[in-house]
C-alpha cells in the first residue's frame, strides 16, 4: 500500500515538473521580450526542475544521493531567479526597451 502510495506520488512529481517544463518552453518560443522571456524562464522552469528532482528524491528513498539531489533543488531555486534577474538587468541597463502593445 505505502509502495503503491510512493509510486503515485512520483508520476504526479513528474507530471508536473514535465508540466511546467511544457509551460515554459511554451512561454519562452511564444513571450514579446527579453523580460517577459526571462521571467517565464525563471519561474516555471524552476518549478519544473524542482517537481522533477523532487520525484528523484522520493525515488531514491533514504540514501547519499537523495542528500545531493535535495541539495540540487536547492541550488537551482536560488540561481534560476538569480540569472534571470542578471539577464533582465542586463537588458535594461543596454538599453533594450520593453515592449509595448500599440495602442488603436
């Protein structure tokens, strides 16, 4: 029963790191601009990464390299928002303009 329950909770982990994976790619190809792209960037693809390592850990149950994978979830929580706050600044500092939807 616990196995069953484990298993369940790894494929919904999984379909939902692939989910917002999907989300953000989508948002990336299909975003106006640099700072609309980097924003869809850091936020579901971070909550992408962090469901799919999230199922790794609860995979690989009580062992040393659960303890790396948690601590890469974390490592990616900080510097996913971190480089798109760096690219976005970057932009904004060359001079690229946000866009702007025309107005009728």
């Amino acid at each position: 029963m616990i196995e069953r329950l484990r298993v369940g909770a790894i494929v919904v982990l999984i379909a939902g790191g692939v989910f917002f994976t999907f989300v953000s790619t989508t948002g990336v190809l299909r975003l106006p601009d640099v700072y609309t792209r980097a924003h869809t960037a850091s936020q579901a693809d971070t909550l992408g990464a962090g469901f799919a390592l999230a199922a790794v850990a609860l995979a690989f149950g009580w062992q040393p390299t659960t303890v790396i994978t948690v601590l890469l979830l974390f490592f990616i929580f900080i510097t996913n928002p971190t480089a798109a706050h760096a690219v976005a600044r970057a932009a904004y500092e060359s001079g690229v303009e946000p866009w702007r939807e025309d107005e009728p």
